[in-house]
C-alpha cells in the first residue's frame, strides 16, 4: 500500500508488539539491551463507538498542542464535542455499545458534565495545508465515497476478544541481545515492559512512551484526584527500598489524557540487567485516575524523547545508560507486532538496532526535523497506489497512541480514496471492516505498507465484524494527524535521527 499524505499527522501505535505468557529474561550483551514488551488487554462494554472515538480525538488534540507548544482546547471545548456525539440515533447504524478500550480511556463518559480526560493520539505531524481535492465529499453525515471494496476478513476476533475479557498479553522470551519483551495492552493499544527499581529490587510494569521524556513510578503516599488511593499497582519509597533518596524537589507532566505529579528522587533501577545506580526519576504523589485507577495495567511510565523535553530535566534512561558507558549509543529500537498476528515477539531494544528484527534493504535513515525533542519526520501519503498530493507534512512517532488525527481537508482526501468510507459529520469516519483499501507512508524514498486491519479503530456492532467500522483515522483542528506503522522503529539521541525498516 501507499499513502501520500499532505496533513501534518500523528503517528499514533507506531508499532504493535504481540507477547505469550512468559517471563522474559534480559540478555546481557556488548552495547544492545533489549526488553520484552508485553500487550494489556481491558475489557469495556459502557461506552458507544463514536463516544469513544471522539474521546480518543480530544485526548489527540491535547497531545498535539502540548507537542507544538500551542494553546490547549479548554475542558469546556472537548465536552462540546462529546455532548454533540450524544446525538446518535437509538437504532441502525452506531447504535450498538462496542467493548473496547484504549490507552487512558479506562472510565467511560459516565458523567458528561465531568471533564474528559482520556483521549486521542500521542503522535503528531506538522506541516502546510496542503490540496483539498474534493471539498464537498464526505463532508457530511452519511456521504458515501464509492463502492464498498469487501474482500477483506473483517474485524478481527481475537483483537474483539482481547478487548473483551480485558487480559494482558505477555511477551515471548526476548531473541535480540540484551532484550526486554514488550507486552501488548489490548488490541494494540500500548506496549509495557518490565524494568526492575529499588533495594531490594522489585518488579515495576512500564508503559513505553516515545512521546514524552519523563520516568516515574507511583509513590508509597501516592493519592488519586478523587479522594482514594492509586490502585492496585506497586509503589516505590522509602518504605520499600534502602536506596530510595528524595531530593525534595518537584515534577508535574501532562499528557493528551492524565497527569501525574510528585517527588524527584534518585534510586536504583535495572533496565535488561544493566544497572543504573541512584538515577533520577520521579514518584507520582497524586495521579489522575487515568493513571491511578485499578483498571490501568502499568505502574508508571518510561518517556523516550529526547530528554530536553524533560519535566525532571534528568537524562531519560537510553540517555544515562550511554553516558554510563553500559551501552554504545543512545539508541531505542521498537519491535512491534500485532496481537492477530499471534507471534507475541514485541521488543524494546537499547543500544543499538536488532538486525535481525527487519529487512535490511528496505533501512531508512533520516534526520528529525523537530526541535523540542520528539521524534518527528517528513512523509507523503498513498491511497491504492495513488499520491493524494498531500506534501510538506511531517509525522511525530509516538508509541504511546492510537489514533490518526489529520487537518479536516486531509482526513476528508484520505477517506475518499478509500471505497465504502462515510463521513459522520463530525470529523470521524467509518470504514468497511472488509476494507482492502491499500494505505501507505514514505519516509526516506520508503514506502510502508499499513495493513488494512490497523485502519480499523473498533466495530460500530460488535456482532457484526464484517459491518461497518470505526476509522482509525479521523479529523482534528490541530493541522496534524496520527496513523498505525508497523515497522521496526529505531530513535538515535546523540545523531538526532530517525530509523525504519520493513519487518521480517
């Protein structure tokens, strides 16, 4: 497939990683640390498709303008949003409640009047306007682009039944040196790995984030925004570890959805088997529920931009892993696969790239245009082999998202091209679920095809997988979008750029 975007675009799960029930064990090796990374699976059944899917918008443009360092919508914005998705009719189409959930979203909207908080993508891109080719197609609710093309297998059952039964997906025994698993978070929501903190040293599950910059576990006092206690998670002070040192300063991050604040702290942390002593982090003392809630399936986070993004404005791990000399480079490479795909084989390397993770004659290289820290490229897009026209645009890659957010106009010219798409009026789409619309993205002179099952975002009727679907694609006032890549992702601090290949 090729897609050649003209929007600045979020690249949102720019990886899948998939995982069996195994304890992954690090292997030391000269330069490279690997991690497995292991999928989380959440069950939901109280939230609407559309609902969710304008969630996962809001939390995008959250996401977005904390990355460009412009103005934040208001709270009072993004409910507007949500109450005018309210209006849904009770049957036909998008009538029926999906169960699936992604990252942050764990609550629902129980109370509308209450500010949403767990939204979209964590991915962006930035560029021109570009062309709007068609201006009036799909622009309104049930504008049809063309015919259906239905060849395609559907919505998957397994991602359907991960969701459902709310399970999380071990990694498999990493293969890579020095690797870590990555463990998979429902149907390809986020990607956790295992990471060792503390005297003595204790477990502590870690969401991978390549869009932010800062560590931190919860804290032994750690409190939640409503009243209680951060959940059921392991928690790190001086209760727990001899080498815990609180250096009476204090960390406040945002993110697209939730947000954590607390202590800076130094203690020991073992990332694949290699020892990193007294590192600065952060303890979270207060956490949204996005993050405090029983339902959320990691303990903390581990942000890998570069660390000039740092709300700590402490090296991020890659970084003092290098500086310490226990790897050759502050490189994070991401192995991600799919949960359908059944391999569970997801791993984060440190150090350097895993060879034999990806084709090496489909490697591209190229520099990071972005100057506060994320890692962010220039691209075009295709549809069916088609360039949309789409140029100047860029894409941040972000682990930690699962949506594409484009510019109306670019949304509007992705779904045109592909057959069976429908507008819903309000910035969101649906897709065939048998869709076999081939979409694709060049970076470098690269072309990397996106399977069509990762443009699915959740069925419109869980009963039917072969209905309509939600699009992983939708429209947001940012200038910017997001989109699934599966491919080997690879992150160079000390030359400031970028590596993808195809995987194997």
């Amino acid at each position: 497939m090729q897609l050649g975007f003209t929007f600045s675009f979020l690249l949102a799960t720019v990886l899948l990683a998939l995982s069996p029930n195994v304890e992954a064990a690090p292997v030391k090796r000269a330069g490279i640390v690997t991690l497995p990374l292991k999928r989380i699976h959440q069950a939901r059944n109280d939230v609407h498709p559309f609902m969710l899917l304008q969630q996962h918008i809001n939390r995008g443009l959250k996401r977005y303008a904390r990355m460009t360092g412009r103005e934040a919508p208001s709270d009072l914005e993004l409910r507007a949003h949500i109450h005018k998705r309210m209006y849904i009719p009770a049957t036909g189409p998008g009538s029926r409640k999906p169960a699936v959930d992604k990252r942050f979203n764990r609550s629902g909207v129980s109370h509308i009047s209450e500010p949403v908080t767990t939204l979209v993508n964590n991915a962006a891109t930035k560029g021109g306007k570009g062309k709007n080719r068609n201006k009036n197609a799909a622009a309104g609710t049930g504008a049809t682009n063309g015919t259906a093309s239905n060849g395609g297998a559907g919505f998957s059952e397994v991602d359907l039944e991960a969701a459902l039964k709310g399970t999380l997906a071990p990694a498999g025994n990493p293969t890579a040196d020095n690797s870590l698993g990555l463990d998979i978070e429902a149907n390809d929501v986020g990607y956790i790995a295992t990471v060792q903190m503390g005297t003595p040293p204790r477990d502590f599950k870690l969401l991978m984030d390549s869009g932010s910059a800062d560590l931190w576990v919860g804290g032994e006092n750690c409190q939640s925004e409503d009243g209680g206690d951060c959940g059921n998670h392991v928690f790190l002070g001086s209760g727990s570890s001899s080498s815990f040192v609180d250096t009476k300063q204090q960390f406040q991050v945002t993110y697209g959805s939730g947000a954590v604040a607390g202590d800076i702290i130094t203690d020991d942390i073992n990332v694949a088997g290699l020892d990193l002593k007294a590192h600065k982090f952060g303890v979270a003392t207060q956490e949204t529920v996005d993050f405090s809630s029983n339902q959320t399936p990691f303990d903390g986070l581990m942000g890998l931009a570069q660390s000039t993004l740092s709300q700590q404005q402490t090296l991020t791990p890659v970084e003092a892993l290098s500086k310490n000399g226990l790897i050759q480079d502050a490189i994070t490479s991401y192995k991600i696969s799919r949960l359908a795909d059944g391999k569970n084989d997801g791993e984060i390397t440190f150090g350097g790239l895993d060879q034999t993770k990806f084709d090496a004659n489909t490697l591209v290289t190229f520099d990071n245009v972005n100057k506060q820290g994320f890692w962010e490229g220039a691209m075009t897009v295709s549809v069916n082999g088609q360039d949309l026209g789409l140029k100047g645009r860029t894409a941040i890659l972000d682990t930690g998202t699962t949506l594409v957010i484009a510019p109306a106009a670019d949304a509007t010219a992705v779904h045109q091209a592909i057959p069976g798409a429908k507008s819903d009026g309000q910035g969101g789409f649906t897709i065939p679920c048998t869709t076999t619309a081939s979409v694709a993205l060049t970076f470098g002179g690269q072309t990397f095809d996106i399977n069509p099952q990762d443009l699915l975002f959740v069925p419109v009727d869980q009963n039917d997988l072969q209905g309509d679907c939600v699009s992983g694609i939708s429209s947001g006032n940012i200038g910017g979008d997001a989109e699934w890549l599966n491919a080997y992702f690879s992150t160079d601090v000390t030359k400031n750029q970028i590596s993808l290949a195809k995987l194997v």
